[in-house]
C-alpha cells in the first residue's frame, strides 16, 4: 500500500503521549497514529470481532468442557452439529 505523508501540529504534551503509548506497544508513532485513525473508522472493531470469531470457533470445545454449553443463554442444542 502506496503511504502518504501526513503532518500534524500537536502540544508537547500530546506528542510526549504518542511517544510514550507507541513505545510501550512496541511500535512507531506513524503505526501508532495510524492504528488509532483505524480504530475511529471501524476497521479495527471489525478485525477485532472477526478474530474473536475465530478464537471462539477454534476454543469452542475447551469452552464447553470447562463452562459447559448450558450456562448460555439459548444455547440449547448447540452443541450437537457444530464441530
């Protein structure tokens, strides 16, 4: 993907924010800043819920043993077909 340069004027105080928060996630201001404005416009949230999906789909089974398919609300027949 083809990066556009942005620059944006901000207090020290915000900018000493962004170091510190990009630096404790590991990673640079520019993916920090870009990370957030991902976060405003939904596409994080909807990477988010899909990986969350999967991570049920895949776990599903210790779920059920360990909580057991019942302590759902309308989970009645789940478990049956599922796998």
């Amino acid at each position: 993907m083809a990066k556009t340069q942005l620059n944006v004027r901000v207090d020290e105080g915000t900018a000493r924010a962004a170091r510190e928060r990009a630096l404790a996630r590991g990673m640079s201001v520019n993916r920090y800043i870009e990370e957030l404005v991902r976060q405003d416009t939904g596409e994080v949230g909807h990477t988010f819920v899909e990986a969350a999906a999967d991570f049920m789909k895949q776990y599903e089974a210790v779920f059920a043993e360990e909580f057991g398919d019942d302590r759902a609300p309308g989970a009645e027949g789940t478990r049956e077909g599922r796998r």
